[in-house]
C-alpha cells in the first residue's frame, strides 16, 4: 500500500504535454483531456499542463482521480500525450 501511494504522489506531480489532438478512439474521459489540453495550447497557453491542474480544471475527485490517472496513461501509450517528470 505505501509503494502505491508514493507512486500516486509523484505521478500527480508530472507534467503531460499534448503530442496530437486526436481522439479516435478514445472515451469520454481521455477526450475530455486532450480537448482541454489543445485549447489551452490553442490560445498561446504553455503546452503542458501539471495533471493536479487538470483534475482541477475538469473538476475530478474520489475515484475519478484514479480514472483520469488512468486515462492520461493509455493516451501516453497511444503517443497522443507525453508525460515529463517535475
């Protein structure tokens, strides 16, 4: 359990950066992500984004913290965002 929150902890402390604004294929949630991502690049905005800020921004708490954690993973797997270290 303590190996899963330190993990947690410093996952929520990246930063994820927009690769493509695509989103075939994607689910509600990972949509939901990339379109707040693109409009703030959009609008001259810095490219990444912190994921607090987004869970914040898209008003995500309890399990949904986890789910969206989840979801910026997959879109990292499918090179649609990158995920940097803090």
């Amino acid at each position: 359990m303590r190996g899963r929150k330190s993990k947690e902890q410093t996952l929520v402390q990246t930063i994820v950066i927009l690769i493509r604004n695509t989103t075939w294929r994607c689910g509600k949630l990972e949509k939901s992500i990339v379109k707040h991502l693109h409009k703030r690049h959009e609008n001259f905005g810095k490219p990444g984004m912190s994921i607090r800020d987004i869970m914040r921004k898209l008003d995500l708490t309890g399990k949904k913290k986890d789910e969206c954690i989840d979801a910026i993973k997959r879109l990292e797997k499918r090179n649609i965002v990158k995920i940097l270290p803090l």
